[in-house]
C-alpha cells in the first residue's frame, strides 16, 4: 500500500463483491454454512482492493488474542533465530501471530515469566529451554488453563506438549567420533548448568569414555553459559595448565568457535594440533574456518512441530504425544587424529 494511500476495509470488499459486510465477516471467521461461490466472490474481491482482517478485531468477536508467544532465555543469537523461523514456518498462513518474549534469567524469574504470559493474553506459548523444564513455570500456566508445547524438556516428559531430541545420544555419538579418531586426552566446555540439556550431554559424553575405558578428569571440566565469550574464557583456562587436552567437547558452537579463538591466538593448529567439536549445528558453524564438526540438532524442525501441536490443541484437535526428532553428526575440518 502507497504511503497515504486509504486502507480497504470490510464495506469496501462488500460492495466490490455485491455483498453485505455481515457475509464478508462470516466468510474470514470461517462461520459454517458459507457457499464456496460465496467465500470465492469474497476473497477474490479482498485480493483485488488488498484487504487484510484485523486479527485483534476477530479476536475479540472470539474471545481470543490469535497471539501465540515464544519464551526463550538468551541463548546464542543462532538459536534464537532457529527457534523464530521454526515456529513461524508453521504459523504462515494461519491467522496466529508470534510474539517474542525473551526473558534475562528463567531461574530467578519463573513467576514473572507466568505473569507476563497472562498478562499479553496470549491464546498459548511455547516454552524453550530452561523455561520448558521449570516446574513453577509448568505448573503456573497449568494452573492458568494457558496451552504450552514445550522444545527438548529433560523433566516432567508428561506433562503438556513436547518435542525433543535425545540429548544423552547425541553426545554420545560425538564424543565416541572423537575417541575414534584415537584422543584421550580430553576436554569439556559445559553451558549454563540452569539448562537441563548440560546434565545431560555431560551423561553422553561420560558413557563414551567409561565405553572406551578413558577416564574422567574434573581438570579438564570447564563451565560456561553458551556464549562465545564464556567458551573463549572457559578455553583460555584449560590451555593454560600443564594437563592440555588434545581435543575439545564444546557443548555449543558458540563455545566451540569461542574455543577456536583462543587456540589460534595461542598458536595451535586446528585440527592439527587440536580438534574442536560442537553441538547443535548452527549459522556459525557454518561459517567459521574451519567449518565445525558438530552435532546437527533440528532447533528449526523443534521449534516448527511445538507450534504445530499447540495449534491442533487450539483447534480442538489431538495434538499426539511426545515427537522425538533424530540427530545427526556433521563432519568437517575441526577433527583430526591427535598430534603423534
């Protein structure tokens, strides 16, 4: 629409179709027993003036927000931007909008979190990690009667809508690559120990080397919060000690390109002198040098069914149960065999 330019509206699609505002209104609230000759004279008349509904107005004929909301704790900005274009993928073409609500910490604000959910009147949520595991959380929107779906929880699998991917598996499979590649002195950067999704990839990686007979070294335990920076920090420390790992088990790739950074400050070759492994296969792992070697978790394919569960559950429908998504290892050029 030109700048000026007078915004359609519901008489104009009226008269353009020869029909009363009351069909017009009907036709977008999918009231039933509306002819198809109708509806098609109704939508090929709003597409000629370009006429969009109010989405609050037909809200409030429905007592509903058509507002579905997205709580997330600032997780890195790939993340962030896998979780949005999942869910609104599958919101595209659905009178449902999506509102962003990022919250500074889940742990110290569960309540909070609860309120605004209430208070933005949205007609359901979606809960990433932490707040898809916190139990006041859980239960305050229970208790509210406000829809959920939850991405990756690790606690209370039954309750609400879920999708997840099995975490424990997944690092698993990346730390045994590592082993295979013939490391065994190993490192991990944890992320923030608020997220379930640490506890259990640190269980992954601990049954690779109790698999491989590889001990367990606390010196080699480092803990960050998914961030660049924290990795970056986190990695200075481990190559500074007299203990230097020959490979590093990044929780993130965030962490993992944060490790990257300091390896090469300090002079090593990556993979040559030090193999550096990720998780979660995001924008930056693509496009750091050398592109990383880490575990591809489907956050896109996540986010997109948890928004289209909570919609069935809206509509009435059955949502089904709990939609575990596969994982897959991507190898790159950030692990190689282990200096001779």
């Amino acid at each position: 629409m030109a700048r000026g330019e007078k915004r359609s509206t519901i008489i104009d699609v009226a008269k353009l179709a020869q029909v009363s505002p009351k069909s017009v209104s009907r036709v977008y609230n999918d009231e039933p027993h509306i002819s198809p000759a109708l509806r098609k004279k109704v939508l090929r008349a709003a597409k000629e003036l370009n006429y969009h509904p109010n989405v609050l107005a037909q809200g409030l004929v429905r007592r509903q927000s058509y507002l579905i909301g997205l709580i997330y704790e600032k997780p890195s900005p790939s993340y962030v931007v896998e979780l949005q274009r999942g869910a609104l993928e599958r919101l595209h073409g659905e009178r449902y909008r999506l509102i962003v609500l990022p919250v500074e910490s889940v742990a110290d604000h569960p309540l909070e979190v609860v309120s605004l959910v209430r208070s933005a009147a949205l007609d359901g949520v979606i809960l990433a990690p932490p707040a898809s595991d916190h139990p006041d959380i859980i239960e305050g929107l229970s208790d509210a009667g406000i829809p959920f779906a939850r991405i990756a929880p690790q606690s209370q699998l039954g309750v609400g809508l879920s999708t997840a991917m099995d975490d424990v598996a997944a690092a698993r499979e990346i730390a045994e690559y590592v082993i295979g590649l013939g490391h065994r002195t190993i490192a991990i950067l944890m992320g923030d120990p608020a997220h379930a999704a640490s506890a259990q990839r640190l269980i992954g990686y601990h049954q690779a080397f109790d698999v491989n007979g590889l001990p367990r070294l606390p010196e080699l335990v480092e803990t960050g919060d998914f961030s660049f920076e924290s990795g970056y920090e986190a990695t200075k420390r481990l190559l500074s000690r007299k203990l230097r790992p020959t490979a590093i088990l990044a929780q993130n790739d965030d962490m993992a390109v944060g490790a990257m950074s300091v390896a090469r400050e300090l002079g090593f070759d990556i993979p040559g002198d030090l193999t550096v492994v990720g998780f979660d296969d995001s924008e930056i792992a693509r496009m750091v040098w050398p592109r990383l070697t880490t575990i591809r978790q489907p956050v896109v394919e996540m986010a997109k069914t948890a928004a289209d569960m909570l919609l069935r559950d809206l509509a009435g429908e059955d949502p089904g149960g709990m939609i575990i998504h596969a994982h897959h290892l991507v190898e790159r050029l950030t692990a190689a065999p282990p200096p001779a």
